[in-house]
C-alpha cells in the first residue's frame, strides 16, 4: 500500500511538471499570440520529454537532460520540415533517424531515455502541409516548452534525488571492510555476516537501481564505477566463503593482507562518497594495496603449507585481486587518471580512451544482429517507416498518430505487442467515445476546451502511467481531443480520426513485431550464452597453459571456431593490447549481458526457461577473463614435474571440455568435477610452485561451479539459484 501511495505520489509530481510546462506554452501562444503552429510544438514539447520519454534521474538531473536534448530535437524539426516535401523522402528521412536514436540507447540511460521524445519531433515536422515557412515557428514553440518544462521540473515539486550508485558501492565496502577485519581476528564461521554480505551483493545489482542511476553508459565513468560494482560483488561473496570458515591458526601472511583489504575498502568507501573529481591514489595503510599482493606472494615462495592453507590464501588472494580491481575502477570512475603499475592494462583498457573512441567501441560491438540493441532499433526504424509510408499514401487525418502508436505500443516480443496493442484499442475506443460526446456537448466553445485541458492533462498524465496501455490511450485521446478543438474547429469525426489512427498504427507495430524477431530476448538469449560459453572455453585452456608453460607458449589468443592459436594464455598481444581470445570472450560477454537484460523485462518463461540460471552462465563468462588477467603473473614453472603440467592440461580441459557442452545446454546439465592436484604429485611440487597451482586449481572449481549452477537441475532437485558461494561476477548483471 504504502509502495502505491508512494508511486501515485511520484507520478502525480510528474504530472504537474508537464501539465505547467504544457499550460505555460500553450495558452499564449495560441490564444494571445495566436500562432497555432508554435502552440502545437509548445503543447507536444513537455509531452514528448515529460511523457513518452522515461528520463532518468531527479528534477534537475531531468531538467538538465530536457536542456541538452533540445538542440538535437531542433535538428530532427529542421530535418522533418524539410523532408516533409513527399512521402519518399519523409520514409526514408524516418528510416534513418528511428534506426539512429534507437540504436543509441547502447551509448546510455539518458540517450535511451531521451530517444522515443526526440523520434516524436522528427514525427511531428514531417507531415504534411510541406510549409518550411513554418519553421521559425515550430522551433520557438520548441524551445518555449522544452525551456518551461525543464523550468517545472527543476522547481515545482522537486523529487528527491535518487543516492548515485557510488554511494551503494561505498556502503558495500564499508560492511567489506567490517567483515574483513572480522575475519583477521579470528571470530570463527560466521553465518549472519555471510548472509549480510550476500543481500549486500544483491543491492549492487543494477536491476535494483532506477534506469538513470544505472552505470550503463560508453563513457570512462560508467565503465569504470560498473567494473567496480562487479568488482565488489566478488570481494563480497569472497569474503562471505572466508567468513563462513574457520580461520587458520598462525597464517600471519593472510592476516596482513585481509588487514590491507579492510584498509583499501574503507578509504575507497570515503572517496567514493566524497566524490571528488581527482580521487588519486588510494592508500590501504603505510603501502598500496598492490604491493602488500606483491608481498602476499613472496610469501607463499617459503616452507610448503597444508593444503586447506594453500586453498584459503588463494581465497584470500582472490579478495584482495578484488579490492585492487574496485580501488582502481573508483579512482578511475572519480576522475583519477593513475598509473595502473603491476596491474593487468587489459582489464583497464578503457583509462586511457577518449569519449569519442569508447563510443565507437560500444557501437561497433552492436552492429551485429545478435544485438538485442541492433534488433530493437531495426524493428521500430522499419516499423515507424512502414507507418509514414502507411500514413502518406493513404492521406490519414493526423496521421502522425499511426507513428505514434507505432512508437508507444511496440514491444520487444510480438506477444507482449500483441497484449499493449489489445488495452490500447480498447482504451482508444473508449477514449473515442467519450471525445465523440464531448465535441458534440461542448459544439464550438472554445472557452469550454481551455478550461478543461489543464484538469484533463493532470488526470491523464497520472492514471495513464499507472494504468498501462488502455488508460494511457483512452484518456490521451481525450486530451488530444480537448487541445485541437481549440486550434480550428472539431467535430466528432476527430475522434473517429484518433481511433483509426491508432488502430492503423497498432496493426503496424503488431506486424512488424511478429516479422522481426518476435521472440525478442527469448530467442537470443541462447544463442548468446552459448556464443560467450563457446569463446570462453579455449580462453580456460589457455591460462591454464600459461601458468604452468609461461612465456613459452607464447602470445596469441583463442579463434572464432574454439582453437587454441600460439600461446593463447597470455592476456595481451605482443603490442600490449588484449589478445584475440581476451577480445573475442569480453565482447560476447557484453552481448550476452545486454541480451540478459531485456530478458528479464520481457514476459515470465516456460518453467523449463526460468529454471536455468543464466546469470551463473554470465559469472563463468567474466570469471574466465579475471582468471586469464590474474592468474599469469609469472614466465613459466621451471623444474615442475611433468605429471603436474599433465594434471593442469587435463583439468583446464575438463572445465573446457564440460564449457563447450554447456554450450549446447543439454536437457540434463552439466556436471562437472575438476580432478583435484593428487597428494603423492604435490609432495613433489617446490614449495614456490605450489601456491600457483593452487590458484588455477580453485579458479577451475569455480568455474566448474558456474557450469552446475547454469544447467537445468536434475528431477527431484532444487532449481539453481544464485548464492553467495556461487562467487558473483558478472560485469554487468541486471538480475
């Protein structure tokens, strides 16, 4: 109840922003200026921005958004008066500008935000009558009502502003900080601070945060602070094992350095909040964190330890591989522009990148098919052309409202189209109706349609969000309705007009919805997970290689069809730059994220769908690319027995092996069980080798795990679920 009241709350704030801003503009305009055409533009403005476009953020974070995108909303008017001289050229000018502001919603919230208003103006200014005398007009309509709305959204009613993320990443730290310390004073297992830290990880996920707070963008900021949230999340669930074990008496190395992580936790913690531009370096103590890892390992080279030792430090290591990762994505994310010295550049590669080079980036990895960005944008740029083409050819009255049907009521699956659509003709029908009474009670007072606008829009503005499709359309109509009848003279025949529009503009979208990937995120998500499975596994085998083989192996990276090229385990290429398989791993793991993220907004699955746990295949994904980062940090093992390289090539290439089956998701799963280093081979290891194969051999488990939690469950089993054992880290999850 109290959630309701609250949205209802928020929503009604909103309306009031756009109904003053709509009010302010339009009314003078027409009624004592009387310029029509700018009325229109100072009425459809705060609509567009305010209204069919979910920009994120507080008020003035809003406001500050409508200001930006009103010069490129001036271009698409330009572009749309001009364009306007036929049907073609206003097709093809439609074509071109859905497809591009539909696309750019993989360069941010705001942009994706801004885009369905922006696609509006270009709508509007297109149709006919081809009048460019009308331009200066149009856009001074424009600017009065993107300056009015911007004006109400920053000062009347302001909404709160919603904490950044850096702040939830700083609060994560500092119970990561706590639990740390925790652990170095050996306060035994500890459930409750194991559960803590997980619901903790799980506040870090970006489906918890609204569209603006998200870190999704292309740019160093967005980049950097959603690689440190990832980051935390593993440092979370890490930390969560050590706490659930008992800790090992007289390991004072571990002690140490889980002290240095408290530290690197909790100045980052500080940082983080302080927000600075210029955060520099932080410090964990009297020495950086990294060099408190580079003593770690120095000091797992001495006498040999018991293997439940070995296996705990290598936790400990990881964690702290995570507090470096966190450390250095904050400062980055806070402006810093650090050396990244003794850290892998490859998982930094973007620091040292313009904007406009991490742009191009993010769009070449889209233009793909198996995009779910690229499909989005292809069906509503051929859809909103096909509805131009449609409304042109036919001469339709208003026909700006087929494409705007076209651009409200598509979906990313033909069903979910198919469900919008059916509310929305129902409400468009009712709407019709009840406009069709209303022109015919009213007749021609003009006075009578100014008067009811402002009430009407409050009440539209507020249900129609809450409502969904049938009373967005039913009372828009009436809004419609009640604003043209003040422009020139209406009859009922007007709502006869909105309801065939929309209708005409339904059927479009549905068409389209069920010729272009009408499955959506269903049918990509398979294909995409197995994309990522499939670049991962020779990525496995290589860093096992590496480990043991070093710089012998040379530098090359893992092909397109799963082969290994010449020394595929190091993480760059001879001139520093990620090697092929590195490359190839991390882009379909970005395909795979943005096609899991329109999953889990589209329509619940079949039982057989939603029991496979596709974050797990995200974890096993960036898990294989910070092990093919971290775990190569020496040129070979020297004097290490042959049957010790054998165990290591023969366990990468079961985890490989059980990766490329995961691959094709088979109905019973995976099951997988590294064999572990045999006792009577690791008395016969040197002690300064043994911590290594350590690591690679708990990282194998891991993934293993990944593999199990990522397949269908047996019968009679629990579904997989995501737990904190599981060691989160997806770079981007939107569970």
């Amino acid at each position: 109840m109290a959630e309701g009241l609250s949205a209802m709350a928020r929503t009604g704030r909103h309306a009031a922003h756009v109904t003053a801003a709509t009010a302010a503009g339009f009314y003078p305009a027409l009624h004592l200026l009387d310029r029509p055409v700018a009325g229109i533009y100072a009425l459809f403005t705060p609509i567009a921005f305010g209204i069919l476009s979910p920009l994120p953020g507080a008020g003035r974070e809003r406001a500050a958004t409508v200001l930006r995108a009103v010069p490129a909303a001036a271009v698409l008017v330009v572009l749309g008066t001009v364009l306007a001289v036929g049907t073609w050229p206003a097709v093809a000018g439609m074509l071109a500008v859905g497809f591009a502001l539909a696309f750019g919603s993989a360069c941010g919230p705001r942009i994706a935000g801004a885009a369905p208003g922006l696609q509006l103006f270009y709508i509007l200014a297109c149709f006919p009558p081809y009048e460019p005398g009308t331009l200066p007009q149009r856009l001074v309509g424009l600017a009065v009502g993107g300056a009015f709305l911007a004006l109400a959204e920053a000062v009347l009613f302001p909404d709160a502003p919603e904490p950044p993320y850096r702040t939830r990443i700083a609060d994560a730290l500092d119970l990561a900080a706590r639990a740390a310390s925790g652990v170095v004073r050996g306060e035994g297992p500890d459930p409750g601070t194991a559960a803590r830290l997980g619901a903790a990880g799980r506040e870090l996920r970006l489906s918890r945060l609204p569209a603006g707070a998200r870190p999704t963008g292309a740019g160093r900021t967005d980049r950097a602070l959603a690689q440190a949230g990832a980051a935390t999340r593993r440092l979370l669930d890490q930390l969560a094992l050590l706490a659930g074990h008992a800790p090992a008496p007289g390991d004072t190395a571990s002690a140490e350095l889980l002290r240095g992580i408290a530290a690197s936790c909790a100045e980052t913690a500080a940082a983080l909040r302080r927000g600075r531009r210029r955060a520099g370096r932080v410090l964990a103590g009297p020495q950086l964190l990294e060099e408190l890892v580079a003593d770690f390992l120095k000091s797992r080279t001495g006498a040999p330890a018991p293997r439940a030792v070995l296996v705990r430090r290598s936790t400990v290591l990881t964690a702290a591989v995570s507090a470096v990762t966190v450390r250095t994505a904050a400062s980055l994310a806070l402006g810093g522009r650090e050396r990244l010295y003794g850290l892998p550049r490859e998982q930094f590669w973007y620091a040292a990148e313009g904007p406009a080079r991490l742009t191009a980036v993010r769009i070449r990895g889209n233009l793909t098919r198996r995009s779910v960005v690229f499909q989005n944008a292809l069906r509503t740029a051929l859809g909103l052309a096909l509805a131009r083409l449609v409304a042109g050819s036919l001469d339709l009255s208003h026909g700006f409202w087929v494409l705007l049907a076209v651009l409200t009521l598509g979906r990313t699956t033909a069903g979910a189209t198919w469900s919008a659509v059916r509310a929305a003709a129902a409400g468009t029908l009712a709407g019709a109706f009840a406009a069709g009474l209303l022109i015919v009670g009213a007749g021609g007072s003009s006075a009578v349609y100014a008067a009811l606008l402002v009430p009407m829009m409050l009440v539209a503005f507020t249900l129609g969000p809450l409502g969904g499709p049938a009373w967005g359309q039913g009372l828009f109509t009436l809004v419609v309705a009640t604003a043209f009848a003040q422009i020139a003279p209406v009859t009922w025949r007007l709502a006869e007009a909105r309801l065939v529009d929309v209708l005409t503009g339904s059927a479009i979208g549905l068409l389209c919805g069920l010729l272009a990937w009408p499955a959506g995120a269903r049918a990509e998500i398979r294909y995409a997970m197995s994309g990522l499975l499939r670049a991962a596994a020779p990525l496995v085998r290589a860093t096992a290689t590496a480990v043991t083989e070093g710089a012998g192996s040379g530098k090359g990276g893992a092909g397109e069809n799963g082969t290994v090229r010449s020394g595929a385990g190091r993480s760059t290429a001879a001139d520093g730059s990620p090697s092929p398989g590195v490359r190839l791993t991390l882009h379909r793991l970005r395909i795979a994220e943005a096609a899991y993220a329109q999953y889990r907004t589209e329509p619940a699955p079949d039982a057989a769908e939603a029991a496979r746990d596709w974050l797990a295949v995200l974890d096993h994904g960036s898990r294989t690319l910070v092990g093919a980062y971290w775990l190569p940090r020496t040129d070979g093992m020297p004097g290490l027995p042959p049957e010790v390289r054998r165990w290591a090539r023969e366990a990468a290439e079961e985890v490989a092996a059980a990766t490329v089956r995961a691959a094709g998701f088979p109905s019973d799963g995976v099951r997988v069980r590294p064999a572990p280093l045999p006792p009577e081979v690791a008395e016969r290891v040197p002690a300064p080798l043994l911590a290594p194969l350590t690591d690679v051999e708990v990282w194998l488990r891991a993934l293993a795990r990944d593999l199990e939690a990522g397949s269908p469950p047996e019968p009679g089993d629990q579904p997989a679920r995501y737990t904190t054992a599981s060691h989160s880290s997806a770079s981007a999850d939107l569970a």
